[in-house]
C-alpha cells in the first residue's frame, strides 16, 4: 500500500509539473502558428495523464490480487503510521493549493490535477486508516488477518480510483470531437438568440456551442431576409456586440464567431 501510494504521489507530481509546462505553452499567445488558438491540448493531456493513472491503477490492483491469492503480506505498522501521516498532511495542503490555483486559473488541466491530488490525499488518510486496523487485528492476536489488510487496502483503493481517469477520458474526448457544451450554456445561448431574433424580424438562425478546455466556441449564423431589421454592417456590428455583451458570465475563455447571411446553406 505505502508503495502504491508513493508510486501514485510520484507519478501525480511529474504530470503536474508536465501540465504546468503545457498551461504555460497555451497561455502564450503565438497566432501566427496557432491561428486557432491551444485550446485542443488541455484535453489531449487530460486523456495522457488519465490514460497513465489507468494503467498503474490497474496493474497495483491485480498484483494486490495476486499477494491476497498467496496469502497477503506482513507490514511494519510503525514506520506505515510514520509515513501515511505525513503523506495525508503533505497532499492535502497541495491539494488545497491546487484547487485554489485551478479557479484563479479557470483551468481544465489543473482542475483535473487538484482532483488527483485530493484522491492522493484520501488515498494516504485510508492507508494510515488502514494501518490502525491492521495493529487493532495484532492486539486482537488475528495475525492471519492483519497480513490481508495491506493487499485488501490496495484494492479497495485502486478499483475506487479507477473511476476517475475513466470519467476524464470519457468528458476529454467529448470535447476533443466538439461535443456540444453543457445544457444550461446551451440554453443561455439559445434564448439570447431567440431575443435578437424577434427583435430583429430574423427568419431563422443556426447556433453551435462547444467548449474545449478552457475555451467556449461560439458560432451562431443568422439567415435574414429583406424584411428583417438587419441593414447593414453597423447593425451586424450592434448585434455581435450585444450578445458579446451578454455571454461574459461564462467563466470561459469566449471565441465567438457571428455571421449574417440570407442563403440558409452557408449556414449548416
């Protein structure tokens, strides 16, 4: 257990510094070679980084089966204690730095890595949990169950997070296939667009949401006819900077693209 933790802390840390690495990259701004912006890498070293947690999950779990089909195994409760009170402390006050820099930051990536970090810290709460049970088993002289609580812990652990990085790679190749944003974006865009539409005497409209990292895309194409309100470049203008306007309380990077046209082919 105390190696699965440790293994899980080391790995937890390189893919942080590799994800603070790769926030820097997407913060700098370079439009001559991006002209489309970075937004694509968040969630590309989200399914890396998940992928990477996937497999030690699930190779710790299955020789814990192995150690627990052999009869478990001893451990050293006093050093065990030793060790998982100082992990528990250690990876909870990063883990609390982590979530707070994730919202300054309004980050997919460090989002991601301050959930690791609190599972790392749960992970060393349990192991120190666990320990306490294994001497209780001792005291009580239950030796041949107290060499099973270690592998048992292990588990235990491994098949609870495996769940995680499933759920990342799942929610990272949605956005990466531009799967449409959530329903209450969604829904804040469609109304406002309903709004101008009756205001202007728009015919109709065509609007597509989609948020990748940190990034919410925005494309809406209003197909006007010679009786809408829409005259000229000004009004477009007027338009484009009211639903500007009224789509700054995403807590979203905004790339909006508004077009105008009266032939509804350009517009799907």
């Amino acid at each position: 257990m105390i190696s699965f933790d440790g293994l899980y802390s080391f790995i937890s840390l390189g893919l942080a510094i590799f994800a603070i690495i790769i926030t820097n990259f997407i913060n700098k701004k370079d439009f001559k070679n991006y002209p489309f912006g970075k937004s694509t890498l968040e969630p590309i070293l989200v399914i890396i980084k998940s992928i990477v947690l996937l497999i030690m999950c699930s190779i710790t779990m299955f020789s814990a089966i192995r150690q627990v089909m052999n009869g478990g195994n001893n451990v050293d409760e006093g050093f065990a204690l030793g060790y998982s009170i100082i992990s528990s402390i250690g990876c909870t006050l990063i883990y609390l730095y982590m979530k707070k820099s994730s919202k300054n930051l309004n980050s997919e990536i460090v989002r991601v890595e301050s959930d690791q970090w609190l599972m790392d810290a749960m992970l060393s709460v349990g192991v120190l949990v666990g320990f306490i049970i294994g001497i209780i088993f001792k005291k009580l002289e239950l030796n041949n169950l107290s060499s099973y609580v270690d592998p048992g812990m292990v588990i235990l652990t491994s098949s609870i997070f495996l769940k995680m990085p499933i759920t990342s790679i799942i929610d990272a190749f949605k956005e990466l296939i531009n799967t449409s944003a959530d329903e209450e974006i969604n829904c804040d865009i469609n109304n406002l667009v309903k709004t101008i539409q009756q205001e202007y005497n728009i015919d109709d409209s065509v609007a597509r949401v989609a948020k990748i990292g940190r990034e919410l895309r925005i494309e809406i194409d209003f197909i006007v006819s010679n009786e809408s309100k829409i005259k000229s470049v000004e009004d477009m203008d007027k338009v484009r900077e009211f639903i500007d306007n009224n789509t700054n309380h995403f807590d979203l990077k905004k790339w909006l693209n508004i077009s105008f046209t009266k032939n509804k082919k350009w517009a799907v």
